[in-house]
C-alpha cells in the first residue's frame, strides 16, 4: 500500500465515530456501489461515439457532457443531431447525468454584467441549454461553474454580481423545474471566481433563491482549494441537503488515485448521508490518455468502496 494511501485510511479510522454507516446504507453500498460517471472531454481528441464506448468498456454508466465538445454553440444544435446524440448514449447504455462548463461557447457570455443586453442574452442561453439537455436526457445536473462569466466585470461589486446572479438564476428556475433538470452551482476558488468561492456562500444562494430545481455541488479539487482546512467529508456531512452532484478528481486535477485526497472519507461520507446522486470524474490533467484515465478511476474508486466495507 502506498504511504499517501495508508495515510488516508489510518486518517479515515481516526474519524470513523463521526463517519458510522447506517446498516441500510452499507447494504446498498455493497451491493451495487456509486454509480459513477464520466465528464465526455475526458476522451480529448476522441469522436463522441469513440468516447460513450471508451465510457462504456471502463465500467461507467454515466456520461457528463461539457456542451461546447458538441458545438461552438450547442444550444443551437440541430433535431437530428440531438436524435443522434441520444441514440448513442443509449446504444452504449449510458445515462445522461448533466452538462458543464456551461459558458465557455458561445464565447462572450457573462450572466452578471452590467451591460443588461449581454446579460438578458447570457441567461437566455442557459435556458435554451436546459431544452437541449431535456432532448438528450431524463432529468439530471447543469453544473454552474463558469466562473469567468460569472465574475465582478465592468466596474461592478461582488454584492452587485451577487444580486444580478441570484436575479437571474430565480427566473431561470421555473423553467429548469418544469423540464425536471437541476442546476448544481459551484463553488469555486477565488482564484477561478469572484462569488460563490465555499460551499456554504453557495447553500446561502441556493436558499436566497428558494427553488428545488437550485441546488449545490461539491468538486473534490475545488472543495480542497477554497475550505481551507475543513475538507470535503465534513462539507458533505454539514450541506448534504443540497449537495446533488459530486465531481471526483485529485486537487492538482489528475485522476484519482494518482494522488493523495482521502477518497475514502469523502466515499463514506456520502454512504452517511444516503447520497442518491452521481459520483462524476472530471480531470484537468489529460496526460495519461482517456483509456487509462477511465480504466484506472474505475478501478480505484471500487476498490477504496471495497476497503470500506471491510472495516
């Protein structure tokens, strides 16, 4: 066992009176473990049909689209080529569990500013997203990341950007419900954001705005950044009532196993709280191939949900 992986456990047993399973939870853990899926840019330089079947053959049975791999402006993708997209997942017998990266094309798009055109245009984007996500899936996540859209720009406030996002968000809400999609907001480092930067200032927004269809994520890498010294169990233990996705990835944006976040913690975690959502790999370190970036995540996170429930 390596010694960051040793180290993880030993720090895992320490905290296992805060951690106990409910006897339910273990039973359905072990019987079937997370689903788990697999943000699409994973595959870099793969054709989305290589890519569902690259997802497929490492055992995941999710797939998690970042929009613009499909178009440099995907909301205006075309019936066929959404009857298509469908039918390939299908045909791989992968689910559709979200979208993110949201904003990065069409390029320009700013949900805060304070140019009221450009901002009307932004969040009008986001709801013509949330249709083409229904012609792709059932349900499922619009991860709300984006911080560069969603930033203080042209001499505005972080309350002001604050105001303009909450504003914004609310009217986008009833549509997202009526279609049975959620958006899970971010929260992201200061240095990828100018708002939203823990999980609790993003629960405080999920609240202000008062809608089922706004919920909150949790990003390991991202979560290890911007809480400081209270890591990613504790956050899922105090916020679970809002946290309805979960991304996986080591904090310098390798895949897991490749590092030495506490998986494990995090994994028992979620049994705790009976979390129902997917657990999602996404990864900025592209270097070791999609292949094996997929094979090896599946690999690991089995066997870390395994040595949990030998304990």
């Amino acid at each position: 066992m390596k010694k960051a992986e040793a180290r993880s456990r030993r720090e895992f047993l320490q905290a296992g009176a805060a951690l106990a399973l409910a006897p339910g939870v273990v039973a359905r853990a072990k019987e079937t473990g997370f689903p788990l899926a697999i943000c699409n840019e994973t595959f870099e330089g793969w054709s989305f049909e290589k890519g569902c079947q690259g997802a497929r053959e490492a055992g995941f049975t999710g797939l998690e689209i970042a929009p613009f791999t499909l178009s440099d402006d995907p909301a205006r993708l075309p019936p066929g080529r959404r009857a298509e997209l469908k039918g390939t997942m299908a045909g791989e017998g992968l689910t559709l569990v979200g979208f993110h990266w949201l904003l990065k094309t069409p390029a320009g798009l700013h949900v805060t500013t304070p140019d009221e055109a450009l901002r009307a245009r932004s969040w009008d984007y986001l709801r013509r997203l949330v249709d083409l996500y229904a012609d792709l899936g059932d349900g499922g996540i619009l991860v709300f990341g984006s911080g560069k859209g969603r930033s203080p720009t042209g001499g505005a406030t972080r309350e002001e950007a604050l105001d303009r996002f909450a504003e914004g968000m609310a009217g986008v809400a009833p549509h997202a419900e009526a279609r049975g999609i959620t958006f899970a907001l971010e929260p992201l480092a200061p240095r990828f954001s100018g708002i939203l930067n823990t999980v609790g200032e993003t629960v405080a927004m999920v609240k202000r705005i008062g809608s089922p269809a706004v919920q909150t994520m949790i990003d390991c890498r991202q979560t290890a950044a911007l809480e400081g010294s209270v890591d990613a169990a504790a956050v899922i233990l105090k916020h679970h009532a809002h946290i309805k996705h979960v991304h996986v990835n080591e904090t310098d944006g390798r895949h897991p196993g490749t590092g030495d976040f506490p998986f494990d913690r995090v994994l028992a975690a979620l049994r705790k709280v009976d979390y129902q959502g997917w657990v999602s790999l996404e990864v900025f370190n592209f270097e070791a191939g999609g292949e094996a970036i997929a094979q090896e995540t599946v690999q690991f996170i089995r066997k870390v949900e395994r040595e949990l429930d030998a304990l």
